[in-house]
C-alpha cells in the first residue's frame, strides 16, 4: 500500500464527505437549491452529438501566406488549404527552369481547386523582397490569416570543413527568413485580433546528426522563436506553433540524402516508413483551424516516433 504523504493527501481529500452546496466556493451565484456540479454534468450528457474532429468550414474564404511552396512539404501544405477554401498567396526561390516549372506545377493545381492566387519569386533572406510580397498578397487577395513559414535549405558538412556561405545560407533562409515573414505579417494579424502562424522547424532542431551543424542550429533557433513570438502575439488571438516533421519523402531528402540515412531514418521510426508531405501538411491544416484554437508555442512532432 503506498503510504506516501502525497497519497494521504489525496486519500483525505477523496475521502472527504462531500460538502454542502452552499459550503463550496463558487465563482457564480445559482438559485437557491441548484447544484452547480449537478448543472454541468446534465450539460455534458446533453450534448447532442459529438462534433466532427476537424471542421475546416472556418477557414474557407480565409487567406494564407506559404513560404517556399512550390514543391515537398510547401506545396502540399497550399493543396491541403486550397481545397479547404483558403485563398493562397506562396513565395518561391527562382534558382532555374525547375524551380519554375515547380511553381507553375503548384500554381495550376492551386487554381484547380477554384481558390485565389498568388505566387511569386521573392527570396525571404531578403527583408525588402519579403515586404513587398507581402503588400502584394494584401493588395491581390486580402490580409493573411495564416502564414506558414516553410522555405527552407540544408548544405550538410563536417563543422571543421563548412564555409561561410554554407553557414550563412542556412541561417539566413530558414531563420532570417522565418523572422522576416513573421515580422511583415504580425501587425496585419494584431489590428485583426485573428491570425495562426506556423513555422516549419524539424526533429533536427531537437536532436542532431553528423554534418548539420548549420541545420541544427537553424531549427533549434526556430523552436525559440516560435515560442517568443507565441509570447507577444498571444495577446491578440494570434497562435503560434511549430511542426516537426522526421524524413519527409521530397525530392530534396530523396535527391540528396544517401540511401543508407534513409534507411536508418525509416529504422529509427517507430512505425518504421518515413514520412508523406501530406502528413505534415494535415498537421499544419489542424493548428491553422479553430480545433487548435488553445494550442500556442507548441512544437509537434510528425516524424513517425523518429524522436522516441
Ligand atoms: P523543398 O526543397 O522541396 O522545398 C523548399 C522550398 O523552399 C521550395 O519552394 C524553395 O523554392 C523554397 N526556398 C528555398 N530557399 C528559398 C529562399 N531563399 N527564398 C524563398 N524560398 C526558398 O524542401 P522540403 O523538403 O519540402 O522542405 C520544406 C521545409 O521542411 C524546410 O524548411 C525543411 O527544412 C523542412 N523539413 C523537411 C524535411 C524533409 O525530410 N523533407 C524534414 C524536416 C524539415
């Protein structure tokens, strides 16, 4: 039997004959007779019927902001908004003929699904880039509800071998970029008193591997900021949250990646397979609706167990 303080206490208070109605504290006054406990229990085995676990109605006619989402996570998370009636405004880096082709991919099954749009390339390490993209959203499609702050690089390397540009590059597009992105929306969202934000950090920014040094550091910057800006947006009714996602199957992990980390990625998972853009993205589409409305500075895993 366990005989510890703590269990007493808990014993003594179970064991307590219940008190009077009118001797318990209540914060609202009741008609004589009314038992407010009573009350609250009749209300919840009155509730009709459960409501559905994500009702997304809420968010059609809303307009989203998605960094670096013309292809992998990015694209998936404009598709999984666009079809729940998001009108969508995404940034791209424009390092090519494929990189184009990736928006334009993106850009037609966006107005598929009969959403506004806008899509432009704009490089978010560069605040006056990112700034004018924004003013152009607003002006095209209205001011953001949600913004999604997605773009995102790696350049792996031993520490002792890694260059400045690599440093520099790394941090400078996924955490200036997310600062930047955040910093041009906030005071749309504030004057609203409306507004969910989520960033895309990674399991990388709680835990490390060999050569990410850069990716790490990012990540785990992403984390903090996430949780700060949650701090002095809170406020305003805006939610601030971060998605973790493990091995995602892009072209970026499955064009660079060896084959042998990708195996032991799939290893390490508990449920043993890596993980589907859309996985992150159904994740990304619950904090931005009113499900989530209590969740703020939360960092979500969606790695299949990789962190366990
Ligand atoms: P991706 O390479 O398919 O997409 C990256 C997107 O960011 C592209 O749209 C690209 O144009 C954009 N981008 C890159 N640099 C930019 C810049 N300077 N300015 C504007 N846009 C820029 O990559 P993926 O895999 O979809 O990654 C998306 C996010 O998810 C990144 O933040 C990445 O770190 C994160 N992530 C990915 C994982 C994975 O396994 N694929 C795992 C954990 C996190």
């Amino acid at each position: 039997m366990n005989d510890s303080p703590r269990s007493r206490d808990r014993a003594g208070w179970a064991g307590d004959a219940p008190a009077a109605a009118s001797e318990r504290p209540s914060a609202v006054s009741s008609p004589p007779g009314h038992d407010p406990v009573q009350q609250l229990l009749e209300e919840v085995t009155t509730e009709p019927r459960p409501r559905p676990l994500l009702d997304t109605s809420d968010l059609r006619g809303r307009v989203a902001v998605v960094t670096g989402g013309s292809s992998g996570i990015g694209r998936a998370v404009c598709l999984t908004l666009a079809e729940c009636g998001v009108h969508i405004g995404f940034c791209y880096f424009d390092d090519g003929a494929a990189s184009r082709a990736d928006a334009e991919q993106t850009a037609a099954s966006i107005r598929a699904t009969g959403v506004r749009l806008h899509f432009a390339n704009c490089d978010v390490r560069d605040s006056g880039q990112v700034d004018a993209f924004v003013a152009q959203v607003r002006e095209d499609l209205g001011d953001p509800d949600i913004l999604v702050n997605n773009a995102g690089i790696g350049r792996d390397r031993a520490l002792w071998r890694m260059s400045n540009a690599e440093w520099e590059a790394v941090l400078r597009t996924n955490l200036d970029g997310t600062f930047f992105f955040t910093r041009a929306v906030a005071p749309v969202m504030r004057a609203r008193e409306h507004g969910k934000i989520v960033n895309v950090t990674s399991v990388h920014g709680i835990r490390s591997e060999f050569g990410l040094s850069n990716y790490s550091s990012s990540k785990a910057a992403l984390i903090g900021f996430t949780r700060s800006t949650a701090v002095e947006l809170g406020d305003h009714n805006i939610n601030v949250n971060a998605v973790a996602p493990g091995y995602i199957r892009t072209t970026r992990l499955t064009d660079r990646v060896p084959a042998e980390i990708l195996d032991h990625a799939r290893d390490r998972s508990v449920l043993g397979r890596l993980g589907d853009p859309q996985d992150v993205a159904g994740v990304v589409l619950f904090l931005c609706s009113e499900a989530a409305r209590h969740i703020t500075g939360a960092v979500i895993p969606v790695d299949g167990g990789y962190l366990l």
